[in-house]
C-alpha cells in the first residue's frame, strides 16, 4: 500500500516552494539591477560616469597638461562641441567661466560633469597616466628646445636606419617633450646592437633635461630625508634608483612632479556638458508604461518559473515514489534511469540482494550451530541416559568420554564467543615482545604427541631474527589451529612443517602439508564460517568450521594477513604475515577497544594460558581430547 504524507511535506509542495522562493528572489534581483544598470546607463549620457564624454575629458586634459592657461581653449570648446553634439562650458573651481562652447549663458548644474587637472587625473578615463594620477603630455621643464630636439632626432634616426639594416626595424615618434622615441624596438635588438646603433646615446639627459632632473630629485631627496628615508637618483623616467622602500620615493617622487609642474599647466577646472540648446541632460523617470512593462515580463517569468518547477518536481519524485513502493513491497525498485535517483535504485537493489544473502546465511549459520552443538549433547544425553538405565558403568572411562563431549561443546561456544568478539570490535589483543620462532617451537611440542599418533613428522624450520611485538596467547592460538589443520589432512608418512622467516618489516609463519590439499574452486572458501570441503565429514574428520575464521580475524587484528596456496593430492600452506612493528592497520581500533576481552577464548596446544591468567576458567583436561576438538576447515 502506497504511504500517503502530509501535503506540506510533499516533495513536489517543497520543490516547488523553493523554486518559487528562488524564483521570486532572482527576479526582483533581477529587475532591481535592470533598473539601476539603466539608471546608470542615463546617468553616463548625462556626463555623471563620462563614458559618453571620453573624448572630451582627454581633449581638455592634453589641453591643459601643453598650456599654462585656458586663454585659448574656446577653439578647442568649439571644436569638441561640433565633435561630439554637445555644449561645452568650463570654469574654474569657483564658476567662474573659463570657456563656453557657444550660445546665450546658462544656469549650470549644481554638479559639475568632471574635474579637469592634468596633475590628478582619473586613471579609468586615461589609463595612460598610471598609478601616478599625472597626464604624461605635461613635459613641463623637460620640454626640449628645438637645437637639442633636433640633435636628439637625427641622432634617433640613425639608430633606426641603422637597426633596420640588421634586419631590426623601428620608427622614430616623438613625445610630449620633444625628445624622439625609438617605437617598435625588439628587444633582442636593443641588447646586442645597442653600442653599435648609438642607442646609449640616445638615453643621456640633455642639458635641459638633466637641469629639470636635478631640480626634482633635490626635491624628492628633501621628501625623503623629512620621511627619514634614504636619498634616491632619479632616472628619464622617473623611476628611483636606490633606497630601500619604494613606497615613500614614488609618493615623493609624484609630489615633487606636481609641485614643479604646476607653472607650467592650466589650473584646475570644472567641466558641464550640456545639451545641444544648454539644456541639462534628461534624467531617467520610470514612467507608468514601463513600469507596466517590467511587471509583465516579470509576471511572465514567474508563471513560466513555477509550471517549469512544478513540471520538473512532479518528473523527479516519480521514480522516488516507485522507489518506495518496492521498498514497502520488498521487491527490485526498476531503474529506468542513469541520474542519482537511477543510482539510488541501483544501491536499493543490491542493499536488496545483500539482505537476501545475508538472510540464507544467518539460516544457514543458525542451523550449522544447532547442529554442532547437538551432536555433543546427544553423546552426552545418550550416554547419561545409558548409565542411569544401568547398560554402562558409572566410572572413570564413562566419565572422561563425558568431560571429552563436554570440552568439544566449550569449544564452539568459545569460538562462537570469539567469533561475536571480532563482530563487534571487542577483541582486545595484548601485544608484548616474542620470539616467533619460539613461540613455533613451543606449539610443535605441544603437538608432537597428535603428531606421532596420526604418523605424522611435526618440524621447525626458522631463518634470521624473528622478533615482533603481538599477543603470544592469540598468535599460539593462530599457528595452533593451523598445525591441528594440517595434521589432520596429513596421512601416515606425510611432513608438516612450521616454516618462520622474516623480512625488514615483517615475519612470516608458514604452515606448509603434504596431505590430500584443497580444490581450486573451494580455495576462495576455506576462511568462511562453517565451510567444510567435505559437507559429509563428521566430528571426528572435521572441525565445525570455525577455526580459520578466528585464524583470519586475529591475524587481521594484529594487522596482518594470511594466505593459502594448495594443490589437490600434493598438500597445502598457510602463511600468515605480520609486521614486526604495530603500524596501527586494522589491528589499531581492536587493540583500543575498551570492552574487556571475553572469557574461556578458545585454547589450542602450545597456548599456555597459566601465565597471562587468561584461561584459568576452563578444566584441566587431558591434551590429546583437546587436540581431538581443533577446529579445522578442508
């Protein structure tokens, strides 16, 4: 059944309140910024911004920056004027009229459209000026008179026609002050043909020049030294050569320019333009029309934004609802497509099929464990059952065959303990420096005595230094489980054989047979709960198959790993790896676990638990039964 929610929680009501919020926001962002854009657009004709007066500004200014007064500007007033459709008054900085394009006079407006200073320009109407804010056309004293113009020009010209014979051509411009300019220079020229073209020539001051230079670097160095800052040389460029800080020399040096060019340009003005009759510009009115027009478009806007929303939300929670039929139906969701809501479906389905499998196994597990556990205790009933109806004799042998099925039923529950340990992160390890070949050693002996009963040669073989830092009682426990393997698929006049090496950063147990080996297709298996190769063995051929499950989990805690390599009839080899230093990996959150470890954890030959005083709990019980009831896999 399909689950209904509350109509505000809806994913299309909210889809589409969000958009409609989103869209409603964006227009009147929109619209507000249409409106001020086109304020400012009308604003500029008027001559606030002067983006339509550029060339005006720039005229007026070269202007000023080549006289030292606006007695001739009415020319140029009159010339702009026929340019550019406008009236053109200046004055000065007190309204009083320098210059008027032509008419009758006017009442100016209250703010003037520009300042006109060739000594503070506005860098974004002349770029040309920099950061200095000066008009580079006022020379000033740097003017050359016409001797040293024309010395300096045919000195110019013969750079360039000697630069265009080495296949280098320029040409000569002159600049505000007179003194020619090489345009066009490469670079590679003016390094390697500069002595022989005469360009260092070109670059010494004249004698005009390098008077002016000396008036303004004293100025400069009178500056400095009031900033308490070093004293600089100026070069025909301006720039300062010497000092440690710049930032006071190019203040000083742009101050010192100023104060020598001021005789020499025009005094500040104020500049309106006007209309074509005097009139001021028009100012922008939002008229009833198009204030009629902005709201239609908006409206429309809108109402296409929300069917558009209500469209899309509507497309999108679709497959959303399909999806959570088949989750309230516990069936495959379709994926019909490959956008996250397809991907969503994707993972529901898989997360499907897992719980699936995850379902047949934990049957699966529950029955293998009601049937391991069973098989002890019916021995046990059976043979109480027995004695009491009197057909077997209540003595020793009775009950050491009981005390026997008792040690194998603690046996799963203790790996069944271990094994929920590791599920829920609470096996804690207690790692202390060993010797792994020691450790090796003692296992064998403690399962020479199984060993010689199946006829089976049990051997050590160790190589170099094998010492490492882990939990002796677990590592007994791993290389334990692998020997009772081992020597249980090992028959009469086979070898095992407990191989322990060691690299720079690691130590190998290898636990090598020649028994009947493993099946390549059951090779993926052997390290799963409850597997058995043979599904037929019984307690006394195989294990419950458990004990290389708990192998895996406690090499995995020391943050190791094991591998298995077998061949059908030529036998099989365990290697378990482990790093000699505890590098965290995944053995770092088990050994921090702050649950204590679980009691009676499960005991092979060679894990002498009397000294940690871990184990004390369990019987003291004769070593070959205990053997008898080693798990074991294949």
């Amino acid at each position: 059944m399909t689950r209904s929610f509350p109509r505000r929680r809806s994913l299309v009501v909210r889809l589409t309140a969000v958009s409609l919020l989103i869209a409603l926001v964006s227009i009147a962002a929109t619209a507000w910024l249409a409106v001020q854009t086109t304020t400012r657009a009308i604003q500029q004709e008027q001559g606030q911004a002067l983006s339509g007066d550029a060339t005006i500004y720039t005229e007026l200014i070269g202007f000023a920056a080549a006289d030292h007064s606006w007695d001739r500007v009415g020319p140029k007033l009159r010339s702009l004027s026929d340019q550019t459709g406008r009236r053109i008054v200046l004055t000065t900085l007190d309204r009083r009229v320098l210059g008027d394009s032509g008419g009758a006079p006017v009442t100016l407006p209250v703010k003037a459209t520009a300042s006109v200073d060739p000594l503070h320009v506005d860098p974004v109407l002349l770029p040309q000026a920099g950061t200095s804010g000066i008009d580079p056309r006022a020379a000033g004293p740097f003017r050359l008179p016409a001797p040293e113009r024309s010395e300096l020009t045919t000195l110019a010209e013969k750079a360039a026609a000697c630069l265009t014979s080495v296949g280098f051509p320029s040409q000569v411009r002159p600049a505000a002050s007179g003194r020619p300019q090489l345009t066009g220079l490469d670079p590679i020229a003016a390094r390697y043909f500069a002595a022989k073209c005469g360009i260092y020539e070109l670059a010494v001051p004249t004698p005009t020049e390098q008077a002016a230079l000396d008036s303004l670097e004293a100025a400069v160095n009178r500056c400095l030294q009031a900033q308490g800052a070093e004293p600089v040389k100026l070069g025909l460029d301006f720039e300062a050569l010497g000092g440690a800080d710049q930032e006071p020399s190019r203040a000083c040096v742009d101050s010192a320019r100023r104060e020598q060019l001021t005789p020499y340009v025009a005094p500040p003005a104020l500049l309106f333009t006007l209309g074509p009759g005097g009139s001021q510009l028009p100012t922008f009115t939002l008229s009833r029309e198009n204030l009629t027009r902005i709201l239609a478009v908006t409206g429309a806007v809108l109402v296409l934004a929300v069917a558009i929303t209500v469209l899309v939300a509507t497309r999108l929670s679709r497959p959303l609802r399909a999806l959570t039929e088949a989750a309230e139906q516990d069936r495959p969701a379709p994926v019909k497509s490959r956008d996250e809501v397809g991907y969503l479906a994707t993972a529901f389905n898989d997360l499907t099929a897992r719980r699936e499998r995850i379902e047949e196994q934990r049957k699966a597990m529950v029955s293998d464990i009601a049937h391991e556990l069973r098989n002890p205790l019916n021995v046990i009933r059976g043979r109480l059952e027995a004695a009491e109806d009197g057909h077997l004799p209540f003595d020793r042998a009775l009950t050491a065959s009981l005390l026997e099925e008792t040690v194998l039923l603690q046996h799963i529950v203790d790996d069944l303990q271990d094994l929920a340990a590791a599920d829920a992160g609470q096996l804690r390890l207690h790692p202390e420096p060993l010797d792994a070949a020691e450790l090796a050693g003692h296992v064998a002996a403690a399962h020479a005595d199984r060993a010689a009963a199946a006829g089976v040669t049990l051997t050590v073989e160790a190589t170099g230094s094998n010492d490492l830092e882990a939990d002796p009682v677990r590592l007994r426990q791993i290389v334990g489980n692998l020997v009772t393997n081992a020597i249980r698929h090992t028959p009469a006049g086979g070898r095992v054989t407990i191989d322990v090496s060691s690299t720079v950063d690691a130590v190998t147990l290898a636990v090598a047979d020649t028994g009947t080996g493993i099946a390549a297709a059951d090779l993926p298996h052997v390290f799963d709960r409850f597997w058995r190769a043979e599904k037929s063995r019984n307690r006394q051929t195989g294990g419950s198959g458990l004990g290389l499950a708990i192998v895996r989990h406690l090499v995995r805690a020391h943050g190791g790993t094991v591998t298995v390599e077998s061949e059908v009839d030529a036998g099989s080899t365990f290697t378990v790896r482990l790093p000699k230093a505890d590098g965290g990996g995944e053995g770092a959150g088990v050994r921090d676990a702050q649950d204590v470890q679980p009691p009676g954890a499960v005991a092979e030959e060679g894990d002498f638990r009397g000294g940690d005083g871990r184990g004390e709990d369990r019987p003291p019980v004769d070593r070959d039964r205990r053997a008898a009831a080693a798990d074991r896999q294949p």
